[in-house]
C-alpha cells in the first residue's frame, strides 16, 4: 500500500484516470516462460484487500446513491462501496464504464454519455449530474418503495423496514457489516420522496409492503425486521404472511417499544418531530438541541438541521429545503401511527436489540414489554442509545454480526412452534 501511495500520484499526473492502474501488487521478480519471455497467466490475480483507496468508505445518503451504489457494486464485483471511491481506482476500466452507463440509462431513464463517467468518476460525483439530467430518475426511485442494498448472495434476503423518518439511509451500515451472501433490502415510507401522501397506520403499511417483498420473494421462509417503529411493522408484515400460509424464519426488531399503554408525554414530554428528525438525519442529539432552536420557525428549524446534516456530509450539496418537508410529513404522520398500534399475539421467532443507552427509559423490562405478545422472543442488549446502535458504524458493526449469525441459524434449523423461555443476552458477554 506504501508503494501504490506514491505511484499513484506520479502515474495520475501524466495519465487519465482510466489508464491507471486498478491496483500495485508487489514481486520479487517477473514470471517469464521457458523462453524468456513474460508469462502473463502466471501473473497473480489483485485481491481487493489490496487495493489502496484514498478515500475511507462513506454511505449513500438518498435513494439515487443507493442505486448507484448496487450498480457499481454490481458491475465491478465488490461489495460494500462507498460514495467518495473512484470508479477506476477500484478496478474499472473504458469498456466497463460503458456497460456501467447503459445500465444507468435503461434503470433510470436518463441519458448522459459514457465520457461523464471519466468527469465523474465518484456516485458523490455521478449523482448530481443524473439529478439534474431530469427529473425521471428521482421519480423512478421514489415510486420504488423497496430499495436493494444487495441483490447477490445464496442467503434468503433480509427486509428492513423503515424507522419513523421513513427513510432507510440509516441501514447502510447494517448492511455493509452483513457479508456479501446475505442479501439485503430496505422499504422506505410512501412519500417521503413527495411522490404520494405518506401511509397512515401500520396495519396500511403491512397490507402495502407484503406485496412488494413478494415481487422479489415469491415464497418464504421470510426474514424481516426493522429499527423503532419499522419492528412493529414488521411484526404485522409475518403476520400476514403467515395468514398467506408462508413461512416467516425469524422477526428481527432494533429497538422497537411496545406503543400500547406508554405515554411518553406524561413521562418525558411532548416529543418534538424536528428534534428526531435531526437526530437522524443530522446525528444531532435529541436531548441537546442546538440553542435557540425553539425561537425559530418551522422552516428556520429545518434549515439548521439541513446546514448541520450538509455540513456533516449526511446528506448531497443540492438536498433542499422541500426533501427535508416530504421527510418531516411522513415523520409526524409515523409517530402518530406507532402511538395508535395495539400489537397482537405472534407465534413465531423474534429477535429484539435492545439499545443499552435508553433515551428516556420508555421500557425498564429488559423486553421492552414485548414478551405477553410472543413466547418465543430473544433480547439482545447492543452498544449505543437508540440512535448511535445502528448509525454509528462500530454499533452498527457488531449488530450486524449478531443478526448474521442467527440468520444463518435459523435458515439451517427452521421454526418447528416450539415454546422457548425468554432469553436476555448481553453483547459484551
């Protein structure tokens, strides 16, 4: 990596981007053939460990980086690739670029040359210019409720859906941490994109959802799961699926809080919508707002947090005042929603996350009062409060490694009814 630190520079300043090289593998000498001459089948094939990349990995911040994200990561065969890294720098090349660039026409409607992707050879880079080719691609995207952050892999895929925001930006790094056979799929809200009005209760979200995982997934067994109020949507989704007469393998909930009897008014005070917002999308905290902010007006509030979020690289240069609107409707309407919910009784197996840094202690039992709802639930207590256990990547990471390992578990050994006692686990045990 040393050696490709300082060749690279050097080669970039008398090449194009395209004509330098992917990546520098060291040898001692040069496999030649019996007759002296370079033997190119010998030559060892660059593993992407090492690859050198300037640039650490940073998330897709909207829809549209998340689809460019599975292209790239589609076209050049790695997963987990980031906004900032060069498309040439990890391993593309001219004929690649133009194969690239029909997939992103014939996907979003869009027509722009091959030559933009030598301009732009970042999806930080690429994205704005596709935004402002038209307004089809965002269009496309935003009537898409079912985004894919990983459509490889031998695994049965695992459904996330979305939090209060409606957003599912919040997953990325769940699932970079998940390895590249696990697929892995996000639902966002309708209407946070402004296309439609937002869903008004969870039992209309389950009932638009269910059909949209089975486009991609006929038949189960199913593996679901979801941050906040994405659980309890989630929970609704097996249920209706086991209704269908389909198999649901595991109910994966990050954090989520039985609603039925909590009022969280009473305990800790009005909730303020922008304040989650911020937590969110700005990773502000929700206990410490910024000074002030109570004296602003509504669209004031939302332009301080769009300013942090910009200034902090969480969302593109060009997100405007009007995105940030669409996303505070579907938030206070999900709040709404996740407060009228009276869960019903569910059979099968759950997983439950349990954030160790409780913002308010909306629960004290360990179970966050899921337990008289479904006898065969298991909680994990996860690093982080209820934001940081997902948007921190390090919480993020271990999340990830523990949801991965009772995936695999529960695909090899599939849900017989069997009643189990409730088991807490702690994840630093």
């Amino acid at each position: 990596q040393a050696q490709a630190a300082v060749l690279r520079p050097r080669l970039q300043k008398s090449l194009p981007d395209y004509m330098v090289p992917s990546a520098f593998v060291v040898l001692d000498r040069l496999p030649l053939s019996p007759n002296g001459k370079l033997d190119r089948k010998a030559l060892p094939a660059p593993e992407f460990g090492t690859f050198s990349l300037d640039q650490p990995y940073e998330a897709p911040r909207d829809a549209l980086e998340v689809e460019l994200c599975r292209l790239w990561e589609e076209a050049l065969g790695i997963p987990c690739i980031g906004i900032r890294q060069n498309f040439f720098e990890l391993g593309g090349y001219s004929l690649m670029a133009v194969a690239l660039v029909n997939k992103i026409r014939r996907r979003l409607s869009v027509n722009i040359p091959v030559a933009v992707m030598f301009e732009a050879p970042t999806i930080a880079e690429l994205a704005p210019i596709l935004r402002r080719s038209g307004t089809q691609s965002s269009d496309n995207l935003a009537h898409n409720l079912v985004l894919p952050y990983r459509t490889k892999g031998t695994r049965a895929p695992f459904f996330c859906i979305h939090a209060a925001s409606g957003t599912v930006l919040g997953y990325a790094s769940l699932a970079r941490g998940l390895s590249a056979d696990q697929p892995f799929y996000a639902v966002q809200a309708r209407g946070v994109e402004g296309e439609a009005d937002p869903l008004t209760s969870v039992a209309e979200m389950a009932d638009t959802y269910v059909p949209e995982i089975r486009r991609i997934q006929p038949h189960g067994p199913y593996f679901l799961g979801g941050w906040s109020i994405g659980g309890l949507i989630s929970l609704e989704m097996s249920r209706r699926l086991q209704a269908q007469g389909e198999t649901v393998g595991l109910v994966t909930l990050f954090d989520s809080i039985v609603p039925l009897g909590f009022d969280w008014e009473s305990r800790n005070g009005a909730r303020d919508a922008t304040l989650i917002l911020a937590a969110l999308l700005a990773r502000l905290d929700e206990s410490d707002p910024p000074p002030n902010l109570h004296k602003l007006s509504s669209d004031e509030q939302l332009k301080v947090v769009i300013d942090v979020a910009r200034r902090a690289g969480r969302v593109p240069p060009d997100f405007t005042l009007e995105q940030v609107r669409h996303q505070m409707r579907v938030l206070q309407v999900n709040l709404e929603a996740d407060l009228e919910f009276i869960p019903g009784p569910y059979s099968g197996r759950v997983l439950l996350f349990r954030a160790e840094d409780a913002i308010g202690r909306p629960s004290p039992e360990i179970d966050a009062g899921w337990s008289p709802y479904m006898p065969e639930l298991e909680t994990v207590v996860v690093p982080g409060d209820h934001y940081s256990m997902l948007l921190e990547p390090a919480n993020a990471a271990t999340v990830a490694r523990l949801l991965e390992a009772r995936l695999i578990s529960e695909a090899q050994n599939p849900f017989q009814g069997s009643a189990r006692a409730l088991a807490a686990v702690h994840a630093h045990e």
